[in-house]
C-alpha cells in the first residue's frame, strides 16, 4: 500500500466488511484481496449488518466489553462458557459466572439453529407422532 497511511482503525463485523466491499465493487472492479475477502464473507457472515449492530450495541453496554471484543463475540457467536473465556483470555481481567451468562443470554437470541438442525427435529417428532 505505497502512498497511502493509516488514517483511522474501527474492527468492523464480516457484515460489515461485505458491505464496504460491496459497495466498492460498484465503483469499479476489485482487487484479488478484495474479492477473496468478499468471498470469505459471503461464506461465513452469519449476521445481517442490521443484526450485527444491534448485537454490538447490546454487548457494548455490559460494562467489562469494549468494540474490539463486541465484534470478536458477533464473528465467533460462542454458544458456551468455556468459548466466551477463550476469547476473554488475553484480557487484564477475569469474567464472572454472572457476566459470562449475561453475554451468552445476549448472543442466544442472534444465533440461528443450522438448517440441518430444523430438519432433524421435524423427523424426530414425526417418529414420536406414528
């Protein structure tokens, strides 16, 4: 990146990034990077950028959490105790049983069940039905 400085650093959510790509792509065609960071993405965004902002925000307002660590639990969506004190384990501070629940109670109500799932439980109650 000859010529060009850092001007300001924000950690966005894939969302978010797929947006920003996006809407570059309309202003002429993508470098090689780009298109693979499009394409990462597209492939592994689980979050609207509607949702993901909401889901920052709502973490953001738990004291101990900050941006960095907000977009980090929207990438990762741990759906347990141990995967939230993964991503806490660099941190200058320990997480409370407490707020650990708090996150999860948050993260719970974005995470959508896998398409796989919903079907598996759709056979299953039809074999309890006959």
């Amino acid at each position: 990146m000859i010529g060009k400085r850092l001007i300001s650093q924000t950690p966005l959510t894939l969302a978010e990034v797929k947006e920003l790509i996006e809407s570059r792509k309309k202003e002429g065609e993508l470098s090689y990077e780009q298109n693979l960071t499009l394409e990462n993405c597209i492939q592994f965004s689980r979050l609207s950028v509607k949702e993901a902002k909401e889901l920052i925000d709502e973490l953001m307002g738990l004291e101990k959490i900050d941006r960095k660590q907000a977009v980090m639990l929207t990438y990762l969506l741990p759906r347990n105790a141990d995967e939230v004190k993964i991503i806490f384990s660099k941190e200058h501070f320990i997480l409370t049983d407490e707020e650990i629940n708090q996150i999860l109670e948050i993260l719970k109500k974005y995470i959508k069940e896998p398409e796989i799932k919903k079907e598996k439980k759709k056979a299953s109650k039809k074999k309890k039905e006959d």
